[in-house]
C-alpha cells in the first residue's frame, strides 16, 4: 500500500484474527483498521465445538430444486458435515421443471413433518419459480436460514431462537 505506515497490533498467539492498522502519511491522525481473519481455524473451532454437543433426534432436511453445480455442491458438503456430526441429514431433489405452487406444498409437506427439526432450502431456485414464496411455507421454528418472512420477522422483533448463519457466524468471530 503505497504511501502508507504498517504497524502490526493486537496479535496473540492462538488466536483466529490479527488487526493491521493502516496510518496513510498524507493524513496526520487518520487510521484504518483491517481485520485478517483466518476463516479455516474458525470453522474447525466451531465445527469441534459442534462435535461435542449431543446428536439431534430430529432430521435436517436439506431441498435441492434442479441440478445447478455450485448448488448441489454447497448442499453435499452441508450433507458430508452433518454425516460426520452424526446428524440424520435427508437430501430432497426436485426436477427444475417444479411448479412454484408445487414445490411450496413438498417444502410445507416436509418441513410440518413432526420428526424434521430443520429445513434449508438451497438457493437460488432455477427458472420463474418466486423464492420467497416457497421459502414462506417453512415454519420459522424450522428455518435454519431465516429466509422465510415470518422468521426474518421474528428475528428483527428479538424473538427468534435461531440466527441467520451470517449474524451466527459473525458473532462467533467477534467472541474471539
């Protein structure tokens, strides 16, 4: 970074971040804070985390709508972890050719199942299919994602039990 003093600050041994500061020279007092995060030892920290809480006796429901690459692909490695954690992870796929109307009534169906704890509905959805239709007909007790309106709603209300990953995620990062 050209015209700009590096100054290391706040590093600890063990720990998942370090923060750089930045002072540009052309600006007496000004500093700008960068965050490193080492994303790899975070995820193996929660993942152990994960591995020492008692196994779920209800089943993750993981939905792949059409055969979009990167989607099957984010939804095997969600199913390959849950399968090490000992979760009971069921893969529903459906044609590409669904109707909207039709894939809200298998994600209803299998969401209100009593024995399925949580739903994630792998985005995006091919085709003219609304998301935000479909994502709707899970219960927010179920919405692993907090996608669905009544979940986001409660979410923003302080109600939710469950936190979006991203919020999840960064609150983890910040504990460290």
């Amino acid at each position: 970074m050209a015209g700009c003093t590096f100054q290391l600050r706040g590093t600890s041994k063990g720990s998942s971040f370090s923060r750089k500061t930045f002072a540009p020279s052309h600006k007496e007092g000004a500093y700008f804070v960068i965050m490193v995060l080492k994303g790899k030892e975070i995820a193996e920290t929660i993942y152990e985390n994960l591995k020492k809480l008692p196994k779920p006796e209800k089943f993750l429901a993981g939905i792949l709508v059409g055969d979009d690459f990167a989607s099957s692909g984010f939804l095997n490695k969600k199913f390959s972890a849950a399968k090490e954690l000992g979760v009971d992870f069921r893969l529903y796929n459906f044609g590409a050719d669904i109707s909207g109307d039709k894939l809200r009534e298998e994600v209803g169906r299998i969401a209100n199942q009593s024995p399925c704890g949580g739903v994630i509905l792998q985005l995006p959805l091919p085709g003219a299919i609304n998301a935000q239709y479909v994502l709707n007909a899970i219960p927010p007790a179920k919405d692993l994602d907090v996608l669905g309106e009544r979940a986001l709603g409660a979410f923003y209300a302080g109600r939710s039990k469950i936190l979006p990953p991203s919020v999840a995620t960064t609150e983890e990062i910040l504990k460290k």
